[in-house]
C-alpha cells in the first residue's frame, strides 16, 4: 500500500511510527486503492477491510487520513463514503470542542 501518499502541503501528523506496524506495508496498491466502488471493485474493499480488520494501528491510521483528508482508497477500515461522512462527524465534533474550550 502507498502508505505515504497524502494531498501535496499537508503535514504529517508528528508520530508516524504506526507506519511501520501497519498489516499492509508490504501490499501493492492495488487492493487499498480499488478502482470504483462497485463490480469487482467491492471484493477489493472488502480484501482491504479485511486486512485493516487485523491491524495493530487501524485507529491511528483512520485518525491520519482524517487529519490529512485522504480521500482516496481504504484507510483505517473505511472506505471513501465511510470517510466522508465521518470526516464530517470528527470536524463537527472538534469545532464543538474548539468553542467549549475558548
Ligand atoms: S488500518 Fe488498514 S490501511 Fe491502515 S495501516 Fe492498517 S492495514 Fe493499512
């Protein structure tokens, strides 16, 4: 998997250790960054799912491409849709947090 590969500008996030646990470091792209989301596409999101299912770093992984807005492929389990819709959820929630703690 392209593990490194984020929108050009933006900052890791300062520990990135939980890279080099991730189950998929050693995957091509393929199966992470399926074409689509429907057809043959599904069995590959479901692979990826499945794979993320096991690893060590699933939530600091999820964490990163909502940080980073990683809008392309599966990340931490979830897959574009998915995290979309939570990326919505985690940055309502952390200007709700922002104005509680101003
Ligand atoms: S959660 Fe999935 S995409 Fe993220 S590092 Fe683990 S296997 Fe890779």
């Amino acid at each position: 998997m392209v593990i490194e590969r984020r929108r050009p500008g933006l900052a890791l996030d300062a520990d990135a250790s939980w890279r080099d646990l991730a189950k998929c470091r050693s995957e091509g792209p393929a199966r992470f960054f399926p074409d689509g989301a429907t057809g043959g596409a599904l069995e590959q999101i479901h692979g990826a799912k499945q794979m993320c299912a096991r690893c060590d770093v699933q939530a600091a992984c999820l964490l990163f491409a909502l940080e980073t807005r990683q809008e392309d492929g599966i990340w931490g389990g979830t897959s574009e849709a998915e995290r979309r819709r939570l990326r919505r959820a985690w940055l309502a929630a952390r200007r709700q947090q922002a104005r509680l703690t101003a």
